[in-house]
C-alpha cells in the first residue's frame, strides 16, 4: 500500500491508497509501506499517451527485498483502492493568495475557436521554430519578441494575480468558468 502525506507543496493527512492517477503538473510525496512476504514485486506506471504496455517491462520497474532471488514478480495486480481526489484532506487551508483582498492585477482571458484556431483574447498562438524557453534562456531575446501580441502576458514579481477563464467555448479545453488567485 501506498500513503499519500503531500500534494502539490501542501501537507495532507495520510490517506492510503493502492494507486494514483498523475496528470502533468502534479505532484504527491508518499509512504511506500514495505510489509509484503518478501518478494518481488511490480511498480508500475501506465502512461495515458505513448505506449500503454507493461510487456517486456515496459513502464514498470521492480521493488526487490534484500535475500530474494532477482527475477520478474509473479505478483498480479488487484487494485481496489484507487486515490479519489475528494478524499485527500489538506492540514491547513491555505487560502487564496491575499485573502478576499481583490488582487494585484486581474486577467480575463476569453478563449474562442474560430477557423480551425483557438485564440485568447484575440490573439492566436503560432508556435515558434525553436523553443521560446530555450531562446529566453540563452539571453538572445524576450518572450514579448518571440510570440504575436497577445500572446504574453509579463507579470510583477510579488504580486497577487487572479485569473479569469469564463467557459463554454466550443471544443475549449475548459467548459466550465475558472477563477483563480495566486502570488507570482
């Protein structure tokens, strides 16, 4: 079994699981309770793009006990205890970043869908020929030169900033409204 005791940066209390699903941004820190009959056993992690297997070993790796002969477990999976979201418990509320407060800077950014392109407040994303991140690294520009107009947004350091994303655009990637707050 599994302990989950943090998510995303946050302190929780420990909730037992036999399996968690991560999305991309996601973050847990657990326990793994090593109280099976010494074995082998499998550890293994099914992608949701690329190759889906675990033949061959494939997105898998072996959790070994000292004194037991190294080979491929013979374990076979039984999970029926998979990490409900709703279940994780935080220690401490954190709040919202300056509490009630209104924030520092406010975004509305308006998706629409328009000619097979998504746009946010207007303004279409075309994806560059080297990576943006790798050119502002290097020193050799600014973000604001690399992407059209509109398409990024420069933030104050130390600031609160609420972003609102309304929902219901068709084939948008969200279709429920979202507002948040967070100190950058």
């Amino acid at each position: 079994m599994t302990t989950i005791i943090e998510v995303d940066g946050v302190n929780h209390s420990p909730l037992v699981v036999d399996s968690i699903q991560i999305f991309a941004g996601q973050r847990y820190s657990v326990v793994v309770n090593a109280n099976q009959e010494k074995g082998n056993y499998w550890l293994r992690a099914k992608s949701s793009s690329g190759p889906t297997t675990f033949d061959g070993g494939l997105n898998s790796a072996i959790f070994h006990y000292v004194g037991v002969d190294i080979s491929d477990p013979t374990t076979v999976s039984n999970l029926n205890n998979p990490l409900v979201e709703t279940s994780l418990r935080p220690y401490e509320n954190p709040g919202a970043p300056g509490g009630s407060d209104p924030a520092d800077v406010s975004l509305f950014l308006k998706i629409a869908f328009a000619n097979g392109l998504f746009t946010i407040n207007g303004a279409t994303f075309v994806p560059p020929t080297v990576p943006v991140l790798l050119q502002i690294i290097s020193g050799a520009r600014l973000a604001t030169d690399l992407l059209p107009p509109g398409s990024v947004y420069t933030l104050p350091p130390n600031k609160v900033i609420e972003i609102t994303i309304p929902g219901g655009t068709v084939g948008a990637p969200v279709s429920i409204p979202l507002a948040f707050k967070a100190r950058y």
